[in-house]
C-alpha cells in the first residue's frame, strides 16, 4: 500500500513511484531500457531477471496507477485492449459475461470475435439495476463488464448498487474507467473489484502512446493476472512507462480545465439550433445525472450530440472544424472529433449501432485543454457552415 494513500490525487500522482534514484539522486525516474538482468549466481538476482516479467520504470508506474484508483495491485500494459484481453484470459472457458450494450468498439469486436468461442457474452443496458438483477440470478455469470460513462453514449451506470448486487451473487466486477480517469472517479472505493484503463487517453494525456492498467485490491486475482501477464507478454516497454510517467503528473490539471471546458462547451453546444440533442454527463439534461453526481467528482471532457440534417450536415461540420482534429482516440491534450459509426465504432453491427442511438447524425467529441472560447467560436464557425 503506498504511502501516500492519505493524500490527495494531485499530489499522488506526482510522488506515487517517484522516489529519488538511489543510484544517482536523478529526480525523475530513470529508463531502464533493457531487456535482461545480470545474476550473480543462477537464481540470484535483485528482483529483475527479464523485462517482460519485471521492469524498474514499469514498477514505479504500477506503484502510482494503483495508489491514483486506491487499489493495492497494478498491471500496467502495452493497450488498453490487450488489458482487457488478460482479464478475459482469467475466466475458465466456458464462462458467461455480462457485458454492459455501450462499450467501446475494440472491446465490442474483441468479445464478439476472439473471445466469443470460449465465453458466453450477454450485453445488456446495465443502467437499468433492477433488470441486471434479474439477468444476473438466471445467466449466473462470472463476470460483469462495465463502462460508465460509456462510450460513446456515456450512458452512467449505478456502480455501488451494481457491485453490491454482483457481490451477492459471487460475480466479478469490472469496471472500465477510461473515460473519467482516476481524478474523476475510483471504482474500488464503491465496491467494484477491477478497474481498466486504456492509458492511452487520460492518464498519459498527450497522445503519444498507447497502454493500457489493470488495478484491484485482491491478491489473489492479482497473483492470477500476474502470471498471464507474464506467460502471455503484453507488458509495457520501460519507455512508453516513462512517458506514462511523465504524463500523468499532470493529470489532475488537465482534467479539470479539460472538465472546465466542457462543461461550458456542451452548454453552448445544447442552445444552438443546429444541434438535436447533447449528452454530457454534467447537464441536467442527462438521464443520469443525479448518478453522475454521487459518484463522480466530476463530469469529464467527453461530449456527444447529435446534429440536425443527418449524415450529410455531420461530414461537412467535421470536415470544417480546425481546432477540433478529426481523428479517433480521446483524452489528449487537444480536442478532438470523431463520428462513432464510421471511426470507433464501425466493429458493432449496424441495427445494434440504430438500437443503441450510434446515429449517423452524431458526433463525439474530446474537448482539450486549449482555450475555452477558441474551441467554442471554432464549433460556432462549423456549425454556421451546415446552416447556410
Ligand atoms: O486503444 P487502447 O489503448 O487499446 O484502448 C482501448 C479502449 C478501451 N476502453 C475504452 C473505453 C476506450 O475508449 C478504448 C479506446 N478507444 C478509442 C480509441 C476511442 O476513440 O474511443
């Protein structure tokens, strides 16, 4: 457990893993960019043997990722997708999944194709509690699968009345927390057993690597992922640690000017006529906000909405944006734009895509932490494009 459980995040993730080197005295971790350990004798070495099993920068991020989700144990790995697949590899073959419907696309095609010939995947809206109930007492799962907010509907599941139902019924909870990052919401401290991250969004922040975490609390699920990790090799190499390192010292400045900005965004964006229906966590407007706002300390910088005029009106607003980049991925220091069903989401069938509101009219959208008012005259500008 670290040392700095008491304190606050902003000072977690400065210090969690960042002790002096004992070597030199260097204040920043040093990158142990190697492959392999000298032992003195076979067998005797001094922790490290191979860099796939162990890595003095990888522990060092492991030591803050598990202090920022006030977990004991961290994995940190090189996506967030082959997080996930470690965690599916934990499940006996023939285990049944409960997997909420909204869930990014990648973890969409993973569980439907690579997965689907050794577990049973069920997907269900697991903001309805009492129906998950229900689902869980007949399907008796092993796991449970969770993105809240979820991606990209950032529909808000109820996660202390979600893991005290799954805990009466012997399920594991897991919980993907990408799209709050650590600063915005834990999971453990409200019951869940396992968070996920994809590092590649928040927790690094600049859009220049691609990891992924796994935190919990139970050692003997950690020892379980350990050994798959080890057996299996998705680790993170020493440099992207490092730059993951270095990138999530300022995560909680970053989310909350990226939270600032989009809280005023998405009240720009729900007044314009060109716009339908925004979907943000933080408006009143939002079917679960009063969720939002018990377990969550804040709202984040994802937006969704949808714009008038369909498909045609959504490619020239994404083609006229200049600030906003047209590109997939989230929680960079710059903002950026995307169009679910045919970027992140184009792996989730079409009727399912319809069923689940991934129209052709909607839009997402990551706000950065530029200014404020720069990005909302550039949404402005666009939007005046598709009203001519
Ligand atoms: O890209 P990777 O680091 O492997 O993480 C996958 C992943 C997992 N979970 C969530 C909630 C995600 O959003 C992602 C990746 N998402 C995008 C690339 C995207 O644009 O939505």
């Amino acid at each position: 457990m670290s040392k700095y459980q008491r304190k606050d995040i902003a000072t977690k993730v400065i210090h969690a893993g960042a002790h002096a080197d004992k070597e030199t005295g260097a204040v920043t971790a040093p990158i142990y960019q190697t492959s392999t350990y000298v032992q003195s004798s076979p067998g005797k070495h001094q922790g490290f043997e191979y860099t796939r099993s162990h890595n003095p920068t990888r522990t060092r991020l492991e030591e803050c990722l598990a202090a920022i989700e006030n977990g004991k144990f961290a994995i940190a790995t090189a996506s967030g997708m082959s997080a996930t697949t470690l965690l599916m590899h934990m499940l006996p073959k023939d285990s049944t999944v409960i997997c909420g419907d909204d869930v990014y696309g990648g973890t969409y095609r993973l569980f439907t194709t690579v997965f689907k010939n050794t577990h049973r995947f069920i997907f269900t809206d697991t903001t309805n509690t009492a129906e998950l109930k229900k689902i869980i007492q007949k399907e008796k799962p092993q796991l449970l699968w969770l993105e809240t907010p979820t991606n990209p509907m950032l529909k808000i599941t109820d996660l202390a009345v979600t893991a005290e139902i799954a805990k009466a019924a012997n399920v594991i909870t897991v919980v993907d927390n990408t799209f709050m990052s650590p600063y915005f919401q834990n999971p453990l401290n409200l019951g869940i057993d396992i968070v996920v991250h994809s590092m590649t969004k928040y927790i690094n922040g600049h859009s220049d690597v691609v990891g992924g975490a796994i935190i919990l609390n139970k050692k003997s699920l950690y020892d379980q992922l350990w050994v798959l990790q080890n057996s299996i090799g998705p680790s993170q190499s020493p440099f992207d640690s490092w730059l993951v390192l270095r990138g999530i010292k300022t995560l909680a400045v970053r989310m909350r000017t990226h939270e600032a900005n989009a809280k005023l965004i998405a009240e720009f964006l729900e007044k314009h006529k060109m716009v339908e229906k925004v979907i943000y966590p933080g408006l009143p407007s939002h079917p679960q906000h009063e969720i939002a706002k018990k377990q969550m300390k804040g709202f984040g910088g994802m937006i969704t909405f949808f714009i008038k005029g369909g498909i045609k009106n959504s490619r020239k607003f994404l083609e006229t944006v200049e600030l906003f980049s047209l590109a997939e991925s989230l929680g960079g220091v710059e903002s950026l734009i995307e169009h679910p069903a045919i970027m992140t989401h184009a792996s989730v069938p079409a009727p399912i895509r319809e069923k689940l509101g991934i129209k052709d009219n909607l839009v997402r959208i990551s706000v950065g932490i530029e200014d404020a008012q720069d990005l909302i005259n550039d949404l402005k500008n666009a939007l005046k494009a598709i009203s001519n």
